[in-house]
C-alpha cells in the first residue's frame, strides 16, 4: 500500500510539473489556437490593415511574426500570448493578451476583439484608430485595456463601465469630449485610470 501512494504521489507531480510546464509556454505540438478565435484574428487583421500576421502558422506557436518586440523603436510592440489546455476534450489554446502598440493600425475599433473570450490584456497605443469603442465589447472579459494615443472621439464609451473586470483603463491622448458618466461606479476593481 506504502508502494503504492508513494508511487501515485510521484505521478501527479510529474503530471503536474508537465501541465505547468505547457501553460507556460502556451503550446504543445497537440494544441492548436481554437479555430473561432483565428477567425476573430483574421477579421481584426483585415479591419486594421494588419498584413504581417501569417495564418500559416499557429498564432500560439510561437513561429513565424506573430510575437515581434522591437526595443530601438519606442513603444513598438506586436505580441499574442495564448494559454493552452493539455486536458481532452478540451485541449486547445485561447489568446489571453494582445499587443499591438505603434503599428501604424486605422480605422475603427473591430467589434471582433470580443470574440476572443479569454482576452485579458488588450494594448492598442499609439495608432490610428477612431470612432468609439463597439457595443459588443460589453461582453469582454478584460482586466487590462490601454487605447493610449489614438484618434477616438464622442463621449465616454458607455460599454467601458459594463467591463467590470477591468483593473486598468488607459484612454489618454485621445479626442474624447463631455463628462464621465456616473457609471464608472459598476467598475468596482478599477485601480488606475
């Protein structure tokens, strides 16, 4: 019986230490980015010019340009982080954070971010982006949201105060205009605006 427990205890650490192991790297050669998600992924690149993404490969394995960082060029950033689930039926990765800071990205903010459903992290500085942010995002789930140096404009978005997870908000430097509604007080985990 000792043997046995013994030998069972040694086998859930070593699963244990191999889950963790692929949760942090985000891939396994088995797990792949959910097909909704890569859909959501190629209409967003579409709708923001973003031509340098290469759907040949998976977005979460870590191969061709889908996490460039240049540090000589001030703030530019283009970076997907997955988390990947090694347990069936289940087994598949999901886009946690996205940055796409200084891309030189236009036009209006895609609806289609909240189709990723386990985005936690969204960084859209320093582009180009106008018009508000779209009525579908009040279903998201973030935590961290930065629009930091864009061309957004009209009143404060209404749909910001349904995201109640959110921790910080970043909307400066922008053309926003008018007061901040009193539904700012839904966003009870705020800590930095």
């Amino acid at each position: 019986m000792f043997s046995f427990s013994l030998h069972l205890k040694y086998f859930i650490i070593i699963i244990f230490t191999i889950s963790i192991f692929h949760l942090h790297l985000g891939f396994s050669d088995n797990n792949k980015l959910h097909e909704s998600e890569v859909r959501a992924l190629k209409e967003i690149s579409k709708k923001l010019g973003k031509k340098d993404w290469d759907f040949k490969k998976d977005p979460c394995s870590g191969q061709g340009n889908w996490v460039v960082t240049t540090y000589t060029t001030k703030g530019f950033e283009s970076n997907l982080t997955c988390v990947c689930s090694l347990l069936p039926p289940n087994s598949s990765c999901h886009v946690i954070r996205l940055a796409l800071k200084s891309q030189n990205l236009s036009g209006i903010v895609p609806p289609e971010f909240s189709k990723l459903r386990h985005l936690k992290v969204l960084d859209l500085s320093r582009n180009y982006l106008t018009g508000s942010i779209p009525k579908e995002w009040a279903s998201m789930r973030l935590e961290d949201l930065s629009f930091m140096g864009n061309r957004l404009s009209g009143p404060f978005p209404k749909v910001l105060t349904r995201l109640t997870l959110l921790k910080n908000l970043s909307l400066e430097g922008n053309l926003f205009s008018g007061p901040i509604p009193p539904e700012i007080g839904k966003m009870i985990h705020l800590e930095r605006l």
